[in-house]
C-alpha cells in the first residue's frame, strides 16, 4: 500500500509491578505526555516514524514533506482468532488497494 503500512508488534512482558492498594499484578506505567517509556508502543512507533523520517530527508534533500499522519490504530490482539483475523487483513489489503478513497487512477 503506498499510502500507509501495517504491521503486528509483538510484545513480550518482562516486569511486573506489584499494584500498593490491590493484589494484583499490574504491567509498568502507561507513557506519560513527555515520558517515554522504552518497549511501550507509543516509544516503538515513534521511534520507527522518526528513523524513516531521516532516512528520508537524508535520502531525499527534502525537510518539508509531512510523511507520517498524527495518530495511529493500535487494536489489541487478544488471542489466536484476533490474530489469524488481523493477519488476513494484512495480507488482503493491497489487493483492495484500486477500492481505497486515496487510490490514484
């Protein structure tokens, strides 16, 4: 698709943090507005974005080109079905691509 990518990162709990006031086992702290928190989804994508960014302004000589939209869609995968699912999706996409609103004919 040239007009966005997918991908399924996969992440691999390597902390616990015991919560104070419960017995539960709660994952580390979400990522705070000027705090990155390394392996957290909004550090990966963010990372990623920024790489192929320089890549491309080093590639290109070009500084002003907006290649990256602001957010992005970070569905939950819950389980073998969730991914098998999104997985299908992955692969169909660029065969749907002449049915895209962006696509150029």
């Amino acid at each position: 698709m040239p007009n966005h990518i997918h991908g399924i990162i996969h992440l691999i709990q390597s902390e616990i943090v015991q919560h104070p006031f419960e017995n539960v086992d709660l994952l580390k702290p979400l990522e705070q507005f000027g705090s990155s928190i390394p392996g957290s989804i909004p550090t990966i994508i963010r990372s990623f974005k920024s790489s192929v960014t320089q890549q491309h302004q080093n590639l290109y000589r070009d500084y002003s080109t907006k290649l990256w939209q602001r957010n992005y869609y970070d569905p939950i995968i819950r389980g073998e079905t969730d991914l098998e699912n999104i997985h299908e999706y992955i692969l169909d996409n660029p065969r749907k691509w002449a049915e895209d609103e962006n696509f150029l004919r």
